[in-house]
C-alpha cells in the first residue's frame, strides 16, 4: 500500500500523541477534584506530550534516503520536523508553569518551591529546559537569523536535551503507572537513539559514496556544472531528486568538509552523475573553483519531486526561476534518452536574456521531444509572472499538475497565480531552496 | 511560527519572573504560637480512615477530610493513619519523596505538633 503525504503525517503525530494518550487511560476522579488539581494533570501531560514529540522530532533527523517519499519528500519532512519540534517546545514551556500554578492553589511559596526545589528531578529538569532553549535559540532565530552552519551545529546538541529530558522524565513519572513509564519511554527514545545514530554514525561512514570530478562546465558565469564518477557504487535515483554533496579538494577557500544540498541535473541512466550549482554563499561560491580529479562524496538521492513513473501520465505544467531548472533539466534528458513520452509545458524565469541557463540545450531537448514546449519569461520585460502570462504560453494551464522550483518569492507568486487561475493546490508541487 | 515561540519564550519567563517577585515581596507567613502538644500515644488514637491522625517531622496532622483527594487510593494511607509517617511522606513507600506542594499542602491540615521528648527530629 502506497502511503499518501497526508497519511504518512497523521502516522507521525500519532505516535508522538500515544504516550499521553495512554496517560489518560489511568486517570482518576481525584485529578478533577479542584482547579488546582486539573492544572496539575494539565502540567503533567504537557510534559508527556512535550517529550514524546521531541523524541519523535529527534526520530524524524534520521534522513534514510527513500524514507522521506511517503512524506513527499525531504523538504516536507523537515517542515514536519520543524512543526513537532515547535509544538514540543511550546507545550515544555507550559509544563512547569502549569505545575507551579497548580501547587499556586496551596501557597505562593508552594508554587516557587515547585519550580525551584534541591530534588535531583527538578534540576534535570531546569537542565534539560535551559538547554533547549540555548540549543534551539539558533532555530527559531531568538537572536536574528543564524549562519547555516554554526546553525547546524547548535542545532545537532538539540539531541542532548533529548537524552537530559528523559532523566527527568524517568524520574518523576507517575502518570504512566507501573511498568508503562519505563515501557514506553524506553521504546520512544529507543527509536529515536537509533535515529541519531544512523545520522551521526552509520551516514557519516557508510551512507556517504566517493565521486570524482572528471568535468566542469560553466553554463554561466556564476554557474558550474559537475561531472562525477562513481568510485564504487553508483546512485540510484529518479530526475528531479537532490543529494547532499560534501567537497574534500584541499584547495578549497570555504566549506571543506561540509555537506550541502544540489538537485541533480543528469538523467538518471548517464553513467556520470552530473550537480549544477550556482554560487549562493560562501559554500556553492568555493565549489565553483573546484579542482579536476578530486573527491566528492554524495549522500542520497532525496526528495520526491516528479509523480512516480509508474502513476498514469497527466499533462505538466513546469515554472522554473534561475537555477531551479536543474530538476526540470535532469527530467528532460532523461525522457530525451529514453523516449519517454512527457507532454510537459515549461516556463523558465529568469532576469534577462544574459541568464538563461542551458538556453542551447533546452532548445534541443525541446526539439526531441513533440509533446513539450518551453517558454520564457523575462522578467525586465514582463515585470512578475502574471496569470495572464501563463495562459498565452500555455492554454490549458489551469487542467495541468503544476510542478514549480526556484527561489522562494517565484514560488510564492506562481502558486498564487496559478491558484488564480483555479488550479488547485494539491495540484500544485513546490521544491524550495530552504535551509536542509 | 517563530514569532509565536519567541513570545512564548518571553511570556515563560516573565511568568517565572512575576512569581518570583510576587514571592519575594509577600509578608512570611508567622508561626502559630502555643501550638497543642500531643504525644504518639493521643495520635494513635485516631487510626481509621474515618479519623485518620499522623505525625510527620515533629507536626501532627489530620488527614481525615483529606483521605478522598489523596492521588493514591486510601487503603494505600490506612496503615500510616495514628502512626509516626515520616517515612511514608518521604518514600511514597517506593522511595520517592512527595513533592514540596504536596509538603507544603498539609499545613492546612496541622493540629498540633508532637510533644517534646518524642518524635524522630
């Protein structure tokens, strides 16, 4: 059974939901005999609830490539990552207030006691708080906005909180009576220890494949596009997925030894796997002076951009902004080598004339393939893609799946004008360059 | 999202801050003076449910009107009724202490304290 987006989800939030919901099994009439009872069961279970996503959040990092598609790709599980990351912060803040407002209902210094007491549980707790909040300070950008990677350092110790919470947790936990505290807990965070490990062990020696460099092209001035050999196993993958790519070349100024995410532009079935990657920061900057025959290592393939070859063909409409031609690239070749009927109509966004990327080879790959038209926009010319636009270059536009990549403020407004045009969003794919 | 959780983030502490404050400015609450004395032997009288007496820290309680709201099911407070339960307050019976509210909630029920010469502090 194939799981849908949506499902996958709800399966998600479910399991970080069960540990508290199993907690409302063994209520008992005292805990509503008083307001201040209620704010303690309410404290209580806000804990249950803030752990259980976290340790699902922590899960969630573990980036097995594949296992992103049910979700509809890496960017989508991220969010999702992002989203039980947030709620949990949101609910551990609520916990000790709602249990020191609940001994409030004794006395004031009851509830400054509750919070601050010398019980070993209340100061794992206060650890295990502190920490996350320095640790995601970075995330939610408490102090502006953080630099990539310091970001995804800070970011990595997140997982410590995890394990300082769980202390706590095992310490105190009474609403899971019995065996089922330790039960439960121990198979969450087993599962989110199992997570982390492959992300930070087994990915790091095993998941990562060498490649070297054994072309550059230069599509544009401030544009490079790779060729790689396999030194061991080839990838796998279908057009429009991306890989992490962690440079090693000694030579290089910035981003040694970091990994960061590339579209593949190559059609599957090339024997060299080819990356185009356009200067962005400090990092993709670097990488446009890599030298010939060094190694690169690649992690992957991610994402779930096209409909699976096997699901019944619909005509495709394609908005691509500057370098967010790569998936659309990779997917042309690919049907241009294989003879793969595609009915696909493009339009690629760009500035001006001087900043189309692979101009020539689009225009082939437009001319091998009869069903597919490509259109540009200009933006000098015709100011933002408008809908009106979309429906002189492609009639049907609003009967098509629309497919759209590129920078995020193209994104926002092509969604918005084909929504105009009554395309439907669930009709609507988006892969945006974010923070991965 | 972010700006949700930066101001919950503020909230949170400005909570704790107030608490705090609130805490240190409010009056300490005074001793009650020429507190009744009662000896082991008196507490032991009141040994049922019905009228359930402990002494804890050198403080004696009656628990009577509170044996319905205790978390834990009565006939687990039974056998500490007119007895010396310090030790059932600091263990819970599996070696957990009760929580500082749960302490600080039995003020309400204090009757006395116990006589001098007896009591474990």
């Amino acid at each position: 059974m194939r799981l849908t987006a949506k499902s996958s989800q709800a399966v998600v939030w479910l399991l970080a939901l069960t540990p508290g919901l199993l907690a409302l099994l063994f209520l008992n009439p005292s805990d509503f005999s008083s307001p201040g009872a209620v704010l303690n069961l309410l404290g209580r279970l806000t804990g249950i609830w803030g752990m259980a996503l976290l340790l699902v959040a922590a899960g969630l990092c573990c980036r097995v490539p594949g296992f992103d598609r049910p979700f509809g790709g890496l960017t989508k599980l991220w969010q999702l990552h992002h989203r039980l990351g947030a709620v949990a912060f949101l609910l551990l803040l609520l916990h000790p207030l709602l249990l020191a407002f609940s001994a409030a209902s004794i006395s004031l210094p009851a509830a400054v006691q509750t919070l601050f007491s010398d019980r070993s549980a209340v100061i794992w707790g206060w650890v295990a708080l502190l920490a996350l909040m320095i640790f995601m300070a970075p995330s939610f950008s408490f102090f502006g906005e953080a630099e990539y990677q310091r970001w995804k350092f800070v970011h990595r110790l997140a997982g410590v909180t995890v394990v300082l919470g769980l202390v706590h947790t095992l310490l105190l936990s009474r609403t899971l009576p019995g065996a089922w505290g330790p039960v439960i807990w121990g198979l969450w965070a087993a599962a989110a220890l199992f997570a982390i490990s492959y992300r930070w062990v087994f990915s790091r020696w095993r998941g990562r494949q060498p490649y070297r460099l054994v072309a550059i092209d230069r599509p544009a001035r401030n544009v490079v596009e790779l060729s790689l050999e396999p030194r061991a196993a080839a990838l796998r993958y279908d057009p429009g997925q991306f890989v992490y790519l962690t440079p090693t070349d000694p030579q290089l100024s910035a981003g040694r030894g970091e990994e960061h995410p590339y579209t593949l532009s190559s059609a599957p079935g090339e024997r060299l796997l080819r990356i185009a990657i356009k200067d962005l920061g400090d990092a993709s900057r670097a990488l446009q002076t890599l030298t010939l025959d060094t190694e690169v290592r690649i992690e992957g393939p991610y994402g779930r951009f096209f409909p699976s070859p096997e699901a019944p063909p619909e005509p495709e409409l394609w908005i691509a902004g500057g370098i967010g031609i790569t998936p659309f690239l990779s997917r042309l070749r690919h049907c241009a080598r294989t003879g793969e009927a595609l009915n696909a109509h493009l339009i690629y966004c760009v500035q001006d004339e001087t900043r189309v990327l692979f101009g020539e080879e689009l225009r082939q790959l437009e001319a091998q393939l009869p069903e597919s038209r490509i259109t540009l926009h200009y933006f000098y010319r015709e100011g933002p893609l408008e809908r009106e636009f979309i429906e002189r270059a492609c009639s049907d536009a609003a009967q098509r799946f629309a497919y759209l990549c590129g920078p995020l403020p193209l994104i926002d407004r092509a969604r918005g004008q084909l929504q105009g045009l009554g395309v439907p969003r669930a009709r609507i794919v988006t892969e945006e360059f974010v923070l991965l | 999202m972010k700006k949700t959780v930066f101001a919950a983030f503020v909230a949170f502490w400005s909570s704790v801050g107030t608490m705090l404050a609130l805490f240190a400015l409010a009056p300490a609450a005074t001793l009650a003076e020429g507190e009744t004395e009662y000896t082991l032997e008196e507490v032991a009288e009141h040994a049922s449910l019905e009228d359930c007496w402990m002494a804890i820290k050198g403080k004696v309680y009656d628990f009577t009107d509170y044996v319905p709201q205790h978390p834990a099911p009565p006939p687990v407070l039974e056998p500490w009724c007119g007895c010396e339960a310090t030790e059932g307050m600091t263990t819970k019976g599996y070696g957990r202490d009760h929580s500082p509210a749960a302490w600080e909630s039995m003020e309400a029920y204090q009757v006395g304290v116990l006589s001098e010469a007896e009591g474990p502090e």
